[in-house]
C-alpha cells in the first residue's frame, strides 16, 4: 500500500533559491509542452501532413536562451512530461477538463522528483538541494517512491513523501456504527453521541472579513500610483497575513476531522454513512457557507481510506433513503418533515424519536442490511 505523509521542512537561503528556480522552470516548461502540443494540434488540423515539432527538454536546454533550465534537476521536468501526458487521457475522466496553462501569479507552487532522494532522521536530501531539516521523522518505513516540495500561500514549505510499505490492519473489533451528518452537530451517532460543529470559519470570519478589507485598500493605493502589486510591499505583506488566517481555518478542520476519522475507525468494524450530494446541497444560499464549512465531503474521504488501512468496512447509504422519515422502532413511514422539527412521535407505535439519533440508528439498520 503506498501512503503519503506531508512535513513542514526548513530550507536555508541557498535552498530556497533552489527550489524557487525549480519551481519557476517546472511551471515554464509545463506552458511550453501544453502550447507546443495545441500548436501541433492545429497545424496538423489544417495540413493533414504537417510533420509535429516535438521539442524536449533535452533539446530546450541545448538551446542559448533556454541555458537556465540546466540549473535544476532533470527529473521534475520529465515528471511533468508525464503529469501533462496523464492531463490528456483524462480530459474526458474527470473534473479538471482540458489542462489549463499555469500562471506564476496564482498557480500552485510544487514539483516532484523520484531520483536522489535520502531520509536521515529529521532530515532529507534532494539532488541539487541537499539536505533539507524537517519538522518531523517521516512516519512510514518502506521503499521511498517520490517526494513533493511545495510552498503554500502562506510562504511555508513542504514536503509530501510518497512511500510503499506493507499494511498493518487493526484487531477486529465487534462493535459497528451508523454516522448521521448534520449542521447544528457536525455528526450525530448511533449510540447516541453528538459531535458538535466546531463551525471554524464562523470563529474567524470577522478577523478575516477585517483583514481583507486591509487588503483591498491596499490594492486600491497600489493602483491610485500605478505600481506594480509584485513591488508594494505593503500589499504582499497584507496577502499573507490574509493567507495564513486561511491555512490557520484549513489546519483546524482537518486536523478535528483526522482526530475523529481516526477514533471512530479505531472503535468500529463496520461504519455506516450517507452519501450526501454536496454540489446540490449547497445551491440553498441560505446553508451554503455552513455546509462549506463542515467539509462532508472531506471527512467521508477520510473514513474510506482509513477504513482501507485498518481492514474496516464503510458503508455508504444511498442518498434517497428516508432516514429522517421512518421510525427505528416499528418502521412506519412518517413522512417528510420540515428542518426546525428535532422530535417527533411516531403515529404507529408512539415512540419518542431525536430526529438525528433516529436517522443514524437507520443508516445503520439499511447498512447492515446491505452486507448481510
């Protein structure tokens, strides 16, 4: 099983030159591969015998102007080579559609390479880096397939391991559960616990609300003078601190929801969850910002592949059944029921019914019945 484990690392000057450059060199050369290929697409279009112009980066690098690429390693670029290649069979498979040219300004800063890698403790190396100090050891033990350093907004580095070791799965345990997702408690249990919505934007709103207002101001002067925004220094100095209140919200949510991924993982054999259509969910613009918010989508990722790690069993309830409408205890059909209704009594058997704990005890009712 291959596992990624992502550490903060500490490069010195020279290394974050480096890597800079590398990044800049990776991101031209992606450009240049995706305009090289649309060219020969169109030439070949209107002259069916056109012969493609295919110029790599062996040959790039021959070249007097593009001299500066034999500054990096070789291997991230051919990375791109294949991430580009990749890019194209998917056009039509997934949801990113035709690869897009990466802009210095808002792309992703990032690349990988898979060749002259070493981890020593809380340090690795990388050809032409050297050896990088992280903020941890590396938590798996097995063959290193690649790594990918990168730099977040917020101007921190990266580095993400991607290491092949052998699955160590969990006791079997007996107990199961079924999971009801919801917004005025993030999840609500089976056995009756209810998790409480941290609701971590909400907490920081104002603060974020204030600092980008900063931000805009700061747009506006750097425009009143006709400068550069690269060159006001005020301006990128309000960016990050805008950035880092975005990471400081990002890092809080995932780190509540591998905390409790990971407990219920630990304490259960089978999970039952409903599979939510978020992309609808969030059309109401009443609910949007709070569904957002709780990262369902996330969450439920996060249970899938650690119920993959541990030998558990996730079992996702189709998004139309009733679990809000029937009873856990005689299975009468009420009916719908309107969101401000948290209790209701069954008109069958005249049951008391947590509208929540009822629709997680029948998540696990219809998920079990599906594996029996």
């Amino acid at each position: 099983m291959k596992k990624a484990h992502k550490i903060r690392i500490y490069p010195n000057s020279r290394q974050e030159i480096q890597i800079q450059k590398t990044f800049g060199c990776v991101r031209f050369y992606w450009n240049f591969l995706l305009d090289q290929r649309i060219t020969n697409y169109k030439q070949k279009k209107e002259n069916p015998e056109y012969i493609e112009n295919k110029l790599t980066y062996a040959g790039l690098k021959k070249q007097e102007e593009f001299a500066w690429l034999k500054e990096i390693e070789a291997q991230p670029l051919s990375q791109v080579n294949m991430d580009l290649n990749k890019a194209y069979k998917n056009t039509f498979n997934s949801k990113f559609g035709f690869p897009k040219f990466k802009s210095k300004k808002y792309s992703k800063k990032s690349y990988r390479t898979a060749v002259g890698m070493k981890v020593n403790g809380r340090y690795f190396y990388v050809s032409k880096v050297g050896w990088v100090k992280m903020a941890e050891e590396l938590r798996f033990k097995g063959k290193l397939m690649n790594v990918t350093i990168s730099q977040s907004k917020s101007g921190k580095y990266f580095a993400t391991f991607l290491v092949e070791t052998e699955n160590s799965l969990k006791e079997p345990v007996t107990n199961s559960i079924g999971l009801d997702l919801g917004l005025t408690h993030f999840c609500i249990t089976s056995a009756g616990e209810k998790i409480d919505n941290k609701r971590f934007y909400r907490s920081l709103e104002q603060r974020l609300i204030r600092e980008q207002r900063k931000l805009s101001k700061r747009l506006e002067v750097a425009k009143q003078h006709n400068r550069k925004l690269d060159e006001c220094r005020n301006y990128q100095k309000q960016k990050v601190k805008v950035a880092r209140i975005h990471e400081k919200i990002a890092n809080q949510r995932m780190d509540f929801l591998h905390k409790l991924s990971s407990r219920l993982t630990d304490e259960n054999q089978i999970i039952c969850v409903e599979e939510l259509n978020v992309k609808g969910l969030v059309k109401n613009h009443k609910l949007a910002k709070s569904i957002s918010d709780v990262s369902w989508n996330e969450f439920v990722r996060q249970l899938d592949y650690k119920c993959q790690w541990k030998g558990r069993t996730l079992v996702k309830v189709d998004r139309f059944f009733p679990s809000s409408q029937l009873c856990s205890s005689c299975g009468h059909n009420d009916g719908k029921k309107e969101l401000n209704i948290r209790e209701w009594v069954c008109s069958h058997c005249g049951t008391l019914h947590d509208r929540d704990i009822n629709a997680s005890i029948n998540i696990k009712t219809e998920g079990l019945s599906g594996l029996a």
